[in-house]
C-alpha cells in the first residue's frame, strides 16, 4: 500500500539543533535536436555549439545558478574537450568561505566555519554528437546541482531552462539525509514540494508536454519535458523550410519528431 504525501513543512517554522544537514540534489538531462543534411553542416553544428556552450559560458550560466540560489563559490575546475564537448565543476557552499573573516568579527575571535563546505557542488557536462546517415544532430547537456543546508536548487530551475532553450528537458530532484529540530526530533524534508512543475513558470509550462513519476515517501520527483510546438525552422542548420522540397521537409519534420519522442520516452520507437 502506498505512503501518504510527506506532510508539508514551513522553512520559517522549522527551529534546528546545529547544521541543516539536508542535501538536496537537482539533475538536469538537457537535449537540443538539430536537422544538418550535408557534412559540412553536420560539422559546421558541432562547431557552432561547442563555441555557445564553451566552458567560459558554461562558468558564467553556473555563477548566475550559484547567485540565485544564494551560494558561495569556492573553487571552479572548468575544461573545453578535443574534438567536442566541456565540462565545469564549481563547489559551492552557504554562509561564510572557509578562511575569510566573518564581518564584525573582533581581533582574536575565531572565524566562522562551515562545516559542510565540500558537500555542495554544482557541475555541467556536454555531449554535442551527430548521426552519419540520417542528419539528426544532438546535443545534450547533463547539469547536477547538489545543495546542502537552507539553499534549494529548485530556486534556478526557470533559469536552466531558459539558459539551453532545449527540446527535451528530463528532471530528478531528491532531498537525501535528516536534519534536526531544537527538541531532537528528526526531519527528512525542510520545504513544501509535491512537483517539480509547481516551481516552473507559466510560460515554460505553455511550451511544454510534462509527465511526472513521483515517490513521496522516498522524497524523490521526476519530470520529463517536451516541446509542443515543432516549427521545422527552428531544427534545421545550414538552410530554411522554404528552401525544401515539401516531401523532404514532411520525412525531415518525422525524423525529427521520431528523435524527440525516442529520446523522450527512453525507448526505441518502429516507424
């Protein structure tokens, strides 16, 4: 028989004994689709999203997440890939930086410390790649944003989203340990979350088809998303629509759409 619903608790209410101990972890899966007909467009969008998504972009789109869900960064790791592809690692932390001293402090006080300084980390991989014989081109982008104490990850989710622009998005959100309060009492969640859609804006949820498969008693949350709309235009790199025989853009506009759904429902799909 299955659990009832964690019931809801208020941030503001909850009084704590020492650290929030929570961690709560937000993973991206990030995929554009793109039609590029001859090798050289195929190239020509490899090379076009590696100069986008280079790793100095990549650092300032994870120091604005860092911003919004009030983090500190502590160390940044970022590295642009032979042929194709980046990566960048920031740890991040709440409240002062180890080392720095606390504002207001007198001479002789100890600095403040906090304890879990390597438990928060925020990361993005790339993976741009395209297929030798039917045009389709991908891009996917793997984003992990891994929190502990009050800051939530879910704060920079209408942000990523809008960042990359994909047509896939796929979401997991999982708030792992306890934290405890004043009377010793053991609490597994801090904040109310019943969806992830429900700290989407309205304007992506217009855009979008969601499915949810969600795990209350295990405070685990899933969401998928795909494009409603699908304007050939925007999928194909070298060439618009217009310049397509209809009956290439018809095959061009299934394949595409044949893509996005394989890659929506993780499954192979017969034509």
């Amino acid at each position: 028989m299955a659990k009832a619903k964690p019931k809801r608790t208020d941030n503001p209410k909850l009084k704590l004994l020492g650290f929030n101990n929570l961690t709560k972890s937000l993973s991206f899966n990030i995929y554009d689709i793109c039609y590029a007909r001859s090798k050289q467009h195929q190239q020509e969008y490899i090379e076009y999203i590696d100069e986008a998504y280079n790793a100095e972009r990549l650092t300032a789109i994870l120091t604005e997440v860092a911003r919004i869900i009030g983090a500190n960064i502590l160390n940044v790791a970022r590295q642009d890939y032979d042929p194709q592809g980046a990566s960048v690692t920031m740890l991040i932390s709440e409240g002062h930086l180890d080392g720095l001293p606390t504002p207001g402090k007198k001479k002789g006080e100890k600095d403040s410390v906090v304890a879990h300084l390597d438990k928060s980390h925020i990361t993005v991989h790339t993976y741009p790649e395209t297929h030798p014989d039917n045009g389709i081109s991908t891009f996917r982008a793997d984003i992990d944003v891994s929190t502990c104490g009050k800051i939530s990850p879910l704060k920079a989710l209408n942000y990523l989203i809008k960042s990359f622009e994909s047509d896939i998005v796929v979401m997991d959100y999982r708030v792992r340990g306890f934290t405890r309060n004043v009377r010793g009492m053991k609490h597994f969640i801090d904040h109310s979350v019943e969806s992830i859609q429900d700290f989407l804006s309205a304007d992506i949820k217009n855009r979008y088809q969601m499915i949810d498969v969600n795990v209350y008693q295990e405070f685990i949350f899933h969401t998928k998303m795909r494009l409603k709309e699908l304007d050939l235009d925007t999928y194909l790199f070298g060439e618009g629509a217009s310049e397509l025989p209809p009956r290439e853009a018809k095959k061009i506009r299934e394949n595409v759409n044949h893509e996005i759904s394989e890659i929506f429902y993780g499954m192979n799909i017969s034509r």
